[in-house]
C-alpha cells in the first residue's frame, strides 16, 4: 500500500481524497488485524498473554517468595 505524505496543489484536486482514503485504508486494516489476533484465529495468543501476565504477577508480587524474604532478612537485620 502507497501512502500520500504531502498535500501538494500541483498533484490535482483529488490529492487529500486519495490521502483520506489511504489512511482509511490502514485503519481499516489494522483493525482487521487486531480483530483477527484478539479475537478469531489467534485467541489463543492472548490466552498465553494471560496466562504470562498471571505468571509475571506471581514471580513479582506483594506476595512472592523474594518479597517475602527481604521481609526476613529486614527483620532479622542481615
């Protein structure tokens, strides 16, 4: 896909029509995209998105075994 970056007269007058479109196009297609990720054939992708997300959450939370042990040494003075 070609994209028209300057609105320039000595191209005619449907110049900011053809831009227009252009970047209608590409909206359109990455919503497309988006849709087709997130929602249809790669759900399962955002499954496993999920799925890091808990995992991260777990491994660097207020409650994981490294906060919990600064705690102890915090406590114990070391």
């Amino acid at each position: 896909m070609s994209m028209i970056l300057y609105n320039y007269r000595y191209r005619g007058p449907y110049e900011y029509d053809k831009f227009v479109n252009n970047v209608l196009q590409f909206f359109n297609e990455t919503k497309y995209l988006e849709n087709k990720l997130l929602k249809q054939d790669y759900s399962r992708l955002q499954n496993q998105l999920d799925e890091l997300d808990i995992l991260v959450d777990t491994l660097t939370g207020e409650n994981c075994k490294l906060q919990q042990q600064l705690l102890i040494s915090e406590q114990v003075g070391v």
